[in-house]
C-alpha cells in the first residue's frame, strides 16, 4: 500500500493502529456476504441452514481481498467524514 494518495496526497499511515478500525468495518461487510451465500445455498438444497452455514465459510475465502480492500476504503471515508484533515 501507499504511504499516500499520488491524486489528493491523503496519508494513509496515520498513526500506529489506525487500520483497527477498518477491521471492524471489514466484520460488518463480511457477515452479510457470508449469510447471503449461505442464503442461497439453503435455498437451493444443501440441507439445514446450519449446513448451508459450514458450506459457506469454505466458499467465503475468494470474497475475502475485496472485503480487506473496501473495509480500508470505508474506514477512511468514515475518518474523513468525522474528522476532517488537510492534506
């Protein structure tokens, strides 16, 4: 990653731990997605949705990059929303 933004020069590296945050925003993103997959596995048969719940977390990996990138991406749009920082 960066250490900053080479189009409006926003740091990224704020201070130590500042990327804490965005795991919490990555759970929020994640738990939906695993539910929606497991979702469509119950409707489409694989058994109870207890099942349908083990089957998803094998299938949830490949969606896992996207969920690291866009947790970042939230984290910091809610950090810039609350406090606001100069460039």
């Amino acid at each position: 990653m960066h250490p900053s933004c080479h189009w409006c020069g926003t740091h990224f590296e704020r201070e130590p731990g500042y990327w804490v945050g965005a795991m919490y925003v990555a759970y929020a993103l994640g738990v939906p997605v695993l539910s929606a997959i497991a979702a469509v596995l119950w409707l489409v048969g694989f058994g109870s949705i207890y099942t349908s719940f083990a089957y998803a977390l094998f299938l949830i990996p490949p969606f896992l990059p996207f969920l690291f990138r866009y947790s970042r991406v939230v984290w910091m749009h809610l950090d810039q929303l609350i406090e606001p920082r100069s460039r």
